[in-house]
C-alpha cells in the first residue's frame, strides 16, 4: 500500500489519501458536536421549548452519548471498525436530515438520539489507524484532533449565521458535510486486527436501563420532589440497574465494558477526575448558551445575544481549549503530570466561581468561559494520554475507552444535575424562565465537582502503573523526572469516546 495512494479496489490508503478522508468524517463530528448548542434559545422560542426542555435537549444527547460510548466500540471490536463506522454514519446524518426537513420538538428529541452515534466515530477510526498505519499513530490523532476542534467552533459560527434571518435554517449546516463524511466512509479501508468474543447484550441492557434511570431522576428530581416516591424509587432503581451491571460485567469472560481495568489505581484516577471535569466543562455547554441568549428585559439576566454571536462565544472557548490542549505536553514535562491534572480542576473551579461572582456585563462572564474553555483542552489532553500509557500496550484501546465512558458519564450526569436546578427554579410553571438562582446554583455545583476533581488529580503521583511498560508509540518515562511522559492533544469528544 502506497502513501498517499487509493488502492485498486476504490478505498483510501495507509497514508494521506486515509488520513484525508478521517478527517472529513471528524469535521462532521465537529460540525454535529457544534452547530446545534448555539441555536438552541431561538430554536426554542420559535418551536415553544422553554429552557427547562432545550436542556434536557442537551442533557438527551449527553446521555446517547453515555450509552452508545461503550456499544459501538465494542461491536467495533466483534464485528469491523469499518462497519460500524458506516452505521454510526448513516445514524447521524439520518438524525440531522430529520432535523433540518422538519423541525419540531420531537424530531429534535429523536435527531439528538440518532446524532449521539458521533461518539463511535473516533474509536473506531482509531482502530482503523492502528491497524493500518500505526507509525502515523500520533501524528494522525493530532490532525484528526485538530480538524475536530476547528469543526466545533467553525459549525457553530456557520448555523449561527444561517439561523439570524430564520432560526431553523441553521440546522441545515450539518447536512452537506453528512453527505461528504458518508463517501468517506465509504473509501475507508477496514482495520486488520483479529477479531474474537462475543458482545453482552445483557450487560448492554442494564448500563442502558440504569443510565436512563439515574439521568432521569437527576434532571426531575426537583420538579418531582427529592422525598417523593417517584425520585426514591427512581433513584433505587438506578442504583439496583446499575449495581447489576458492575457484577455482571466483572463476571463476564466477554464484558461490554472493562471495569476489571479500575482495579489499576492510576487509572482509576484518571477516570475519576476525568468524569468530575467533564461534569461542569462539558455538562453546562447547553446552559451556557441559554445564559448568553436570555433577555434582561425579561429574565432580569443573560446577555441576548442572537445564535450567531453565541456562536462566536462558542468558538474563542474551543480556541481556548485548542490552546490548552497544545500546551499541555510542554506543561507536563515541566510540573508533571499530577500537577497538570490538579491545575485543570482548579481552573475549571476557578471559571465557575468567576461565573457565580462576575456575570453582569458579557465581557466578564466570557472571561470566565475562556477559562473553562482553556482547562477543557487541558484536562482532555492529559486524561486521554495517561489513561493510554498507565496500561500495558494490549490494554491501550480499552482504557482509553474506558476513559472515554467516564467523560461521557460526567457529562451526561453533569448536564442531567443541571437541568434538575433548572427545573427547581422554574419561574411561573411549565414555559416560565429559569430565576438566576438556578444558574448560580449550577455553577455553585460545577465548582464545587471541580475541586474534587483537583482533589483526586493530587493523588496521581503518589501510585504505581500495573505494567511499567509504556503502550506502543510513547517514549520510555525517565527515571529522573517521572513526569517527562509526552501528552497529545485530543478532542472533547470523539473523545467523547
């Protein structure tokens, strides 16, 4: 197989010609991932979803994420990377065509479902570049990452450009570049790994069952009541689903997720505070465009921005987060990894406090975002390289989807906690606006999480790796400094899975 060359059978390459068309397919994941946050207060107004509901939009997608995360990964595995990578593709782009031909609140409902396959799209494509040209391993994550970064930012900017003259024609901005990550999935050459096991559609079941169950208690638990039976039997039922699913899958000789691999305390950590910066970073996205496209005159806050200048918000915070995620191997290598993972909590704490203090005027309550936007990069870096490189090299693609999980969860849970105060703080009944207290109790919240985050980032040092060995691709770690292991950036969410 040449470099750069499509093969006689019509399918990209090893090398340019592969990497090209992953990175269509990426920029479509940014594109989904950041066309839909910015247009959601005009959306909703247009289309009669109050903020307590375009949240719970958010938080939807969120928890697709959190569900899809380990199953097409592992049908990955069983069934070809290629494969599933086509079905995860026509999910999407079914889930955006619906939206845009007819928008409504349920087609929304049901396209944020579909579209919340995007999560399968970086694992799969990983295991894809590992197979087939694994010495562009690093150099190829890093333009997939940085296609996805721009994609996020730019998506956003271009819907929120079509949505000020009519609010649903930003919902288009997705389609085009469906049609084109579809043909590239279709010249993507299949990975070459051997293939083995069996996928537990029972283990499958209850993470899905107690996912759905713990999600909805957190984001109705205030409407219901926190003491009432239906928050208690919910909240029972999601501990008992989900008690379940951890004995099942530590018994399984085929388990749908690894969580053998927590016994790792390194990895452990990781995961950990992964799932609490994920939390407010990722899980206040949805409310963060809410806040900035409130009227004053009617909610006694926010900023009234219209979709195209949330947009513009949106795209300084991924510029900040590129920054982030770029300077975290020069970071590391100078305080170390336990100090750059305790620096992220911190930060992310630090944007939240300043949310809660300083959000009068937009350019104050931006700067706060910057700074949440700056530790998003860097936490996604460091978690993402670590979780590679605590394990042995055979164990690479399954800790990094574990890690992968814990994101997704802290996000999901993270959004589902927020849409809970919302709902707690609800002015005027069902359509009324959301009082400021909710608002300040979520970024109360996000900060609180946050630090505890930082917490469990200061334990990373003071514990040993399972297996010394570095994973294929990673330099040795010097004896000297500990902390001289490289890091990548990665993105937030293909990654996401």
């Amino acid at each position: 197989m040449g470099t750069g060359r499509v093969s006689g059978t019509g399918r990209a390459g090893t090398g340019r010609g592969m990497l090209g068309a992953m990175a269509v397919v990426i920029v479509f994941s940014g594109v989904v991932q950041g066309y839909l946050t910015p247009l959601l207060p005009e959306l909703g107004r247009r289309l009669g979803i109050d903020g307590v509901g375009q949240n719970n939009l958010y938080l939807l997608s969120q928890c697709a994420f959190a569900v899809l995360t380990p199953l097409l990964s592992r049908l990955g595995d069983l069934y070809g990377h290629r494969r599933l990578l086509r079905l995860a593709l026509t999910m999407v782009a079914a889930g955006s065509l619906l939206m845009a031909v007819w928008p409504t609140a349920a087609t929304l409902t049901v396209g944020v479902v579909l579209q919340g396959a995007l999560v399968g799209f970086f694992p799969l494509l990983a295991g894809i570049l590992r197979s087939r040209a694994p010495e562009r391993g690093r150099g190829g994550i890093s333009l997939l990452v940085g296609a996805l970064l721009i994609a996020i930012g730019v998506g956003g900017l271009v819907a929120g450009a079509l949505s000020e003259r009519h609010a649903v024609a930003g919902l288009w901005a997705a389609v085009p570049v469906a049609l084109l990550a579809l043909v590239a999935g279709l010249v993507l050459p299949d990975s070459d790994g051997p293939r083995g096991g069996r996928f537990h559609f029972g283990a499958a079941a209850l993470l899905t069952a107690g996912l759905v169950a713990l999600v909805l208690v957190l984001a109705q638990g205030g409407a219901w009541g926190w003491a009432s039976v239906r928050s208690l039997g919910t909240a029972l039922l999601a501990a008992v689903v989900l008690g379940a699913w951890v004995a099942v899958e530590l018994r399984a000789r085929h388990p749908l997720v690894n969580v053998r691999m927590l016994r790792d305390r390194r990895l452990a950590v990781v995961s950990a505070h992964t799932f609490c910066a994920a939390f407010g970073t990722i899980g206040f996205l949805g409310a963060n465009a809410l806040f900035l496209g409130a009227d004053p005159a009617v909610t006694g806050y926010g900023m009234d921005l219209g979709p195209q200048s949330i947009a513009t918000v949106s795209l300084a915070m991924v510029v900040a987060g590129f920054a982030g995620s770029t300077a975290t191997p020069r970071l590391a290598r100078r305080i170390g990894d336990r100090a750059v993972l305790a620096a992220g909590g911190v930060l992310v704490a630090l944007g939240f406090l300043g949310m809660t203090l300083f959000h009068g005027t937009l350019p104050q309550y931006v700067a706060s975002a910057l700074v949440v936007g700056l530790a998003t990069g860097l936490f996604e870096s460091i978690t993402r390289t670590l979780s590679a490189e605590v394990v042995p090299e055979r164990q690479t693609a399954l800790a990094v989807g574990l890690n992968e999980l814990a994101l997704s969860l802290g996000a999901a849970i993270g959004a589902a906690v927020i849409g809970g105060l919302f709902a707690a703080h609800r002015l005027g009944g069902a359509g009324g606006h959301i009082a400021l207290a909710g608002y300040q109790w979520s970024w109360g919240v996000c900060c609180g999480v946050a630090l505890v985050g930082a917490a469990v980032g200061l334990g990373y040092g003071d514990l040993r790796s399972a297996d010394p060995r570095p994973a294929v691709g990673v330099r040795p770690l010097s004896p000297r400094r500990p902390s001289d292991s490289p890091t990548s950036p990665n993105s937030p969410k293909e990654g996401l899975v």
